[in-house]
C-alpha cells in the first residue's frame, strides 16, 4: 500500500447526501497514514453528524467560522495554512457558486479564500443542477483558478436521476490524492510482486528451500513505492525489514505463495514474480517428524504449479514480468521462459558466480521483451531495481496506449 504519511489533508465537506462517502474516504486517508482534520458547513451537519467525523479523523471537527474554541485551537488562517491539500467532498452547487465568487460567509469558504495550497472539489448534485450553465460556468471559472476538479461521476442518484453528478467513490477520491502526492512513473498503479524463496516441507521440522535472499524482490518493491505504485508484496520466508508503504503478504510454501497471487492478480495493473518459487514439492509431507531409522530415505517430489504462468493465462491480466535466474546460457534460456510463459518482459541475471544473484547485494540484469533488449550493469540491487522499475513503467505505458488504441 502506497503510504500518505506526513500528508496533512483537510477535508471540506458541504450539504449533500454524498456526505455519509466521505466517512470512508477518511478512514482511507487516516489508514494510508495521511493527518486529517475536518470542516463542515452548516448545511453538510443536517446530513451526517460532525461525531462521525471526529471519531475517524481523531480530531474535533470545526464548523463554525466564529467559534471561540476552535479558534483557541488552531485559527482559519493557521488551518488553511497547515494543510498540505484542501479537499472538498461533495462539493455542492451552492458552495461551487459561492466559492468561485469569492465568498468568505463560512469557515470552509474562507478556508478556500485563505488557503495558499492546492484546493480540489469533487462536485456532487443532481444531473439538472450539474448540467445548468450557471454550475457550468462556475466550474469552468475554478478550474481556470487552478481548482482541481475530482469528478463528477454518471450513473443513479439518491433522487432517482440519471446522469452526470454523482460523487466520485471514496477510493477513486483516495486514488486522486494518492495521485496528486506521488506523480511518479507508476502513479496509481497496483503492482502485485512475489520476492524470496519458498519452503515445503518434509516433516513439521525440515523443509526444502533455495539461496534466494528477497533482496531483489525487496528492492523492486521499494523502487515501485518510490515511483507511486501500489505495491503489494507475497513474501517467502526472508530476513528483511517490510519495504515502507508496501503492503506484505508473508507466505512459506508456494501453494501458499500461488493462492496468495491468484487472490490479488486480476485486480493488479502489473505482476512481476521475482521469488524463487520451488518447483517441486514433498508429494506426502510427514505429520510427525521423521525418524533415522535406514541407510537411505527415498522423497517422492511433485511440480508446484507456476504462479508466474497461471499470472499470464489470465484474461484480462496483468502486464506480467518474470525473472530468469541461470547458471548458463542466460539469453537462450530467458527468450525460451518470455514465449513459453507469454510474459510481456523477463529480467535474466547469472546466478552462482559470486558476484550478483543469490544472496549478495549486487546484481546485473539482461532485460528482454517481445521487441527489444536491455542490459543494467552491475550496481547494488537497489540501483538495479531503480532502473528495472523505470523500464517496466515505460514498457507498461506502452502497452497500456496500444491497448486502448485497439478498444
Ligand atoms: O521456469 P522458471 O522457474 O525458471 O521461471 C522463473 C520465473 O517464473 C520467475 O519469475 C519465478 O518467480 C516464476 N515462477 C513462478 N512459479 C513457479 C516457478 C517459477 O512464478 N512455480
């Protein structure tokens, strides 16, 4: 999950029955670590309770532009000024007229006057209203003020209309302030990665793994953070600190690991499977730990599926990224895995001489996709994702454009 930490949201919220939406959109913010504080107009309280508000934003909620303890508190001026966005949702036609006059007769139209940070609306009314030249007009006025208008969307409204007016959902509203903090390459896209080995086990004490660190899986995670995405990360066993803002999925067998991704994959915009996933498993593991008892002792292994191919099978799916780790002939045997398993890219490395792959800190990568290559040098992973993430956000956006060219 993308992190809002250190984000200081103020939250407008004017009279329309969109106001019970924005409980959920604070719970989003506070969630995703963003500080939020909330203003409602007289009419925005016959609707929901100020209660409400205060108890998820954790803060008194301020209502009144003359209110001795509010201003005790923190002042209009001091508000407009602490926030690091001011966002009013809904926003109704009235306040939309008033606000793009220049109207200061509350707390939250003043607050917009005095605010020297960026100001959003998310209009919200009935599609008649919406579509009347003077909302028009008012719209168009804000918007040519720097306002950012966040919506509205179509469909059924609370009077039983239908048309353009409704409320943006407070997560698409929680993705526009995701969206206005971090424009990185990945902005509001929802990268799912694996990283790490697995374990299967043999008897509730021994298991069968592989050298795989996570570092370069950790560091991808951290590099798409960086960049915006959304990232959720299924991690086998490591010992590794959770990348800040990453959502972590702590698996150990890659059952685990396959029914932790198809769970999440449909909804991704982009999977990259950078774990080591086992390939074979214990047919019949042990329910109590085995005994020494003979000279030898024979395991029946069976093949786990693949996560990464089951990934691209899916239609639609994700713009999927898989990795190559060999001992020999890198190029022939990551061309062979990009056609075999239809992924859109593979990053190959050559594991087992020391120097990059398993279990150090340095890599170097040879990328390939259906039309094109590239190679990123030897550094520390974290360079090496930094620029990995860079290419899979270009390629991504490509793809992304033909695709809607061919719609
Ligand atoms: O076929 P091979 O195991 O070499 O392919 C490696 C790629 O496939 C890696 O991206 C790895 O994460 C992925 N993989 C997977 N599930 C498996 C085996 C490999 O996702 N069971």
């Amino acid at each position: 999950m993308q992190s809002l930490s250190n984000k200081k949201v103020l939250l407008g919220i004017t009279g329309g029955i969109a106001a019970y939406k924005s409980a959920e959109l604070v719970r989003l913010l506070i969630k995703a670590g963003a500080e939020v504080r909330v203003v409602m107009t007289p009419s925005a309280q016959k609707f929901v309770q100020p209660l409400t508000y205060q108890a998820l934003s954790g803060h008194r909620v301020y209502l009144d532009l003359f209110d001795a303890e509010a201003e005790s508190a923190m002042d209009h001026i001091e508000l407009a000024r602490w926030c690091d966005l001011l966002l009013v949702a809904p926003a109704s036609a009235d306040f939309l007229g008033k606000m793009n006059a220049g109207y200061a007769d509350n707390l939250l139209l003043t607050l917009c006057l005095a605010s020297p940070q960026p100001v959003a609306v998310a209009p919200a009314m009935n599609q008649q209203m919406f579509a009347n030249p003077a909302t028009q007009e008012n719209i168009k006025q804000l918007a040519a003020k720097q306002v950012l208008l966040w919506g509205p969307a179509s469909g059924e409204q609370a009077c039983g209309d239908v048309g353009l007016g409704r409320m943006l959902e407070a997560q698409q509203l929680f993705d526009n302030v995701l969206l206005h903090f971090s424009p990185g390459k990945l902005a509001g896209v929802k990268l799912l990665l694996t990283a790490g080995p697995t374990r299967e086990a043999i008897d509730p004490v021994r298991y069968i793994s592989n050298r795989s660190s996570g570092k370069m899986g950790y560091a991808l995670a951290a590099a798409a953070i960086e960049q915006g995405a959304s990232v959720t990360l299924v991690s086998g066993p490591v010992a590794l600190p959770a990348p800040a803002g990453a959502d972590l999925i702590a698996v150990e067998s890659a059952q685990q690991m396959y029914d932790a991704v198809m769970q999440r994959a449909p909804a991704s915009d982009v999977f990259i499977a950078c774990a080591a996933v086992s390939d074979y498993r214990v047919d019949q593991a042990a329910n109590q730990k085995i005994k020494k008892s003979s000279d030898s002792l024979s395991l029946k292994l069976v093949l786990n599926a693949d996560i990464l191919a089951t990934v691209s099978a899916l239609a639609p799916r994700p713009f999927c990224v898989g990795f190559a780790a060999e001992t020999q002939d890198v190029e022939k045997y990551a061309l062979g895995k990009l056609q075999q398993k239809k992924l859109d890219m593979i990053a190959a490395n050559q594991v087992g001489d020391g120097n990059s792959g398993f279990e150090t800190d340095f890599n170097q990568l040879e990328v390939f996709w259906r039309d094109g290559r590239h190679s990123i040098g030897h550094a520390s992973k974290a360079e090496v994702a930094n620029q990995l993430i860079e290419l899979i956000a270009e390629r991504y956006t490509c793809a992304r454009s033909r695709q809607a060219q061919q719609t």
